[in-house]
C-alpha cells in the first residue's frame, strides 16, 4: 500500500518536519535542533528530494550544515537574499550556519518536479507578498501535503497580516480549502492567530511545535485560540478527541494517510510503521 507520512519532530522552540510521500519522495521542512537532531534522526537517508527552510530564523536551519552533507535535490528557502545576517541569527555559533544557509541557495536550485504528485497526491509551495526586510518571519513559506482527500497545511512562522494578503488569491484559498490538519504558525503565538484564515478553512486538528512556557517563550498562549476554531480528531491512545496537539506536551508527532483515504495520529513517537 502506498501511504503518506508525516512526523513533526520535538525539537523544542523551532521546526523540523520529515515526510515520505506516496510515490517514493521525501520532503524535509525546516531542520531545527533539540531533544531530536535532524542529521541523526535521518541517518539512514542519503538523499533529500527537497529541503525547505521556510523562512531565515535560525530556529528553523540549526542542523543545516551536517544536513548539507546530504544529496539535496532540491532546496528552497524564500527571500533569503533581503535579509542581513543580524536579522537572521544572533550568536556568532550562527554565522557558520547562516554562510551554508547561503551557499546552498546558490549551488542548489528549487526544482517543483523533485517531489513528484499524482494517484491521489498533491504538493503545493506559495511565497508570501510584502515581505519586511526586518523581519524573517514575514517571508515564510507556506506548503501544503494532500493524499486521497486529507490535506496537511504547514503554517511555518507567518504572521497574521501575511496571511490576509495570501488570502486575497483565489488559487491560495482554493488550494487550502479543505485542510483537515493544520501546523499552525509562529509555534502558537498570537502573531500567527489569523482570524481570516479560519474563515476559509476548518481544520480537525491543529499541532503546535513549541518548548515549555519560560522566560523566553512567553508568548506561546494561543493554544486555546486554536481549540476554539478547530472541530477535533480521534487520537491514537487517547478515549476523547482531540483539537490541538503540541510538542511541547505530546512529544513528538507522527501522522500517516493510506491509500483509501483513512489517516491516523500517533503522539509521542517519532515514527509509526
């Protein structure tokens, strides 16, 4: 049987999300680092068809230079060229990681046929309008996954207005319409809340990759945002239903669709055969 896979990895206050598609193809969203390393966790996978860094926040492309040592068919990472290396990182660890960030956007190339649809599959890539030079979380990028009628949207960390303006695009809402999972944006911060986007869709579940409430996480608090819009899921291992999952509280987050249309999610775990 032919299935599509996703994990959202526990990688604390950031993103790393590994999917194998259905017609043989793998994507890898953001490779972020903390209780799961993404180089170790795909050790036994040579080759990526795509890499994408949704936006230039160091968060999002910790591991980058271990995960260069892969075959990378594909890389995107949106509007990397307008942004200075103080917007991207801040510690001098980061400048490594923001020099390779660089040069695998000129020897690698975004190539739409790397991940391959079809049977069932779709993929789809939007670049966000009116990108802030000040600000990487405005240049994020925004994917969807779809298999026999169960459509996954990634959110990366796009704010608020960032949305309305991708909603003014027929082709946006209409390749939205219809989520049934949503990663929601900017790790559940309000920034990310978009009142507009839950106009058009209304998603079962919605999974929040973030780390413990602390000093530094402060405005993490939209959990309860999201309960209120979404519509709930059975949950493998869980006797109610659930509306929101996060990292944070269920680890990491594996979700599987067959062929037939049926999907599953397993928290907790980093892989469900």
């Amino acid at each position: 049987m032919a299935w599509l896979k996703v994990s959202f990895l526990d990688v604390g206050h950031g993103d790393f999300i590994y999917a194998e598609t259905p017609l043989g193809d793998n994507l890898v969203i953001d490779v972020g680092t903390g209780d799961v390393m993404p180089y170790k966790f795909l050790s036994n996978v040579s080759t990526i068809s795509e890499l994408q860094v949704s936006h230039p926040h160091t968060d999002h492309f910790d591991d980058i230079v271990a995960m260069s040592e892969k075959t990378i068919k594909s890389f995107r990472c949106v509007s990397l060229d307008k942004f200075a290396d103080d917007k991207i990182g801040w510690k001098k660890s980061d400048k490594k990681k923001i020099a390779k960030l660089r040069e695998l956007r000129t020897t690698t190339k975004a190539d739409n046929a790397a991940v391959s649809v079809g049977n069932g599959f779709s993929h789809t890539v939007w670049y966000p309008d009116n990108v802030d030079t000040n600000d990487p979380n405005t240049a994020s990028l925004i994917t969807t996954l779809s298999y026999q009628g169960v459509k996954i949207l990634f959110g990366a960390d796009l704010p608020a207005k960032g949305w309305e303006e991708l909603l003014k695009k027929d082709t946006f809402v209409n390749a939205i319409s219809g989520t049934s999972i949503l990663k929601a944006s900017h790790h559940g911060r309000k920034e990310g809340c978009s009142k507009e986007l839950f106009d058009v869709i209304s998603p079962m579940l919605c999974i929040i990759s973030d780390k413990s409430l602390d000093k530094d996480n402060k405005n993490t608090t939209a959990t309860n945002w999201y309960t209120e819009r979404s519509t709930g899921c059975n949950i493998v291992g869980y006797t109610d239903q659930k509306k929101v999952l996060s990292t944070r509280a269920n680890g990491s987050i594996c979700i599987t669709v067959n062929e037939k249309g049926e999907w599953w999610v397993y928290p907790n775990t980093t892989w469900r055969a």
